[in-house]
C-alpha cells in the first residue's frame, strides 16, 4: 500500500484523522501556522503541523490553512475571521498539546456546540424514513411503491412460494 509509506503512516488513516478534537469556529476563515524548522522553542509548534495539522484540515475542510516555515524568529499562529479581524496565538515554547489544548479552547468549537450541531444534522424529519414515530408507517403509503400485502394481495407470480416451490391453492 502507497499511503503507508514515510514518516508516520498512521497520520493518513480516515480513524486518526477522525480522532481530532479541534473543531475551528465558524467565523475562521484562514489559519496560517508560522515557525522556523530548527530551534527548541520551535519544536512543539513544529510537532503540532506534523501530528495535529492533518487532523485539523480533516475537521475543518472549508478553513485554508497555510504554514510558514522559516520566516519568523518565534513560532506564532495567527486566524482570520471572516470580518476581517484576526487573532495571533503565541506558541514560543510549548509543547504540541499545550497548542492543542490552547486552541481548542480559544478558537475550537464548545462541546454544546458540536453535540447541537450533531443533533441538527442528523434531520429526523427526512421524508425517505418509515416506520413508527416518523410521517410514513410504512414504505407502501410512498406513491409507486408495492401496495401492503396486508391490505391487498400480491400476485401469486411475485411470491417466493408459488415461484419457486410451485404451490398451487
């Protein structure tokens, strides 16, 4: 397999990917991610892009994500919101999941948040479900669907037993 190849294949499976916890608000537009690729007070910002970034991307498909590798002499991670304003969250010196941590509570999603939007998207009220509690007892109320075989019966030729095992009544 091509996709398990290099430095930490892991990173690329859809279940590490799904794992991400960090959730970008809806105002984010952009996200740019500034550090030099040496320097120990580089280092957790650097293992951040190369742990959490993908999951981050995965979460957060309509976010444009940018890094910016060597151009700062310290690591910072700026956002822009859609209203033009934007926030700069310094990273000097700190480890991978105290960014992590730092973001989720700064720019993430809360937890009602995602639990309400989760509940809005599962849509209950979906016209194709059928069944007890939903709008459609059953699928034979559906205009062009097969009529119940309890209100009216089936031909014999579209029955099993008198296909397939010849019963004659």
């Amino acid at each position: 397999m091509p996709f398990m190849k290099g430095p930490s294949p892991i990173r690329r499976t859809i279940k590490y990917l799904e794992a991400g916890k960090l959730v970008l608000k809806d105002q984010i537009k952009i996200m740019t991610i500034n550090y030099n690729i040496a320097g120990k007070p580089h280092q957790g910002t650097k293992d951040f892009v190369f742990w959490f970034l993908p999951r981050v991307q995965y979460k957060n498909p309509h976010v444009q994500i940018a890094t910016l590798k060597n151009m700062t002499p310290t690591p910072f991670i700026r956002c822009f919101y859609e209203t033009g304003d934007e926030m700069l969250i310094d990273t000097f010196d700190r480890t991978k999941e105290e960014i992590h941590d730092h973001l989720i509570t700064v720019v993430g999603k809360t937890k009602s948040v995602l639990k309400a939007e989760a509940i809005a998207k599962e849509k209950k009220d979906n016209p194709a479900n059928f069944g007890t509690g939903c709008e459609r007892h059953c699928m034979c109320e559906i205009p062009g669907q097969v009529p119940c075989p309890g209100t009216c019966p089936l031909p014999k030729h579209w029955r099993g037993k008198y296909k397939y095992k010849k019963v004659e009544e």
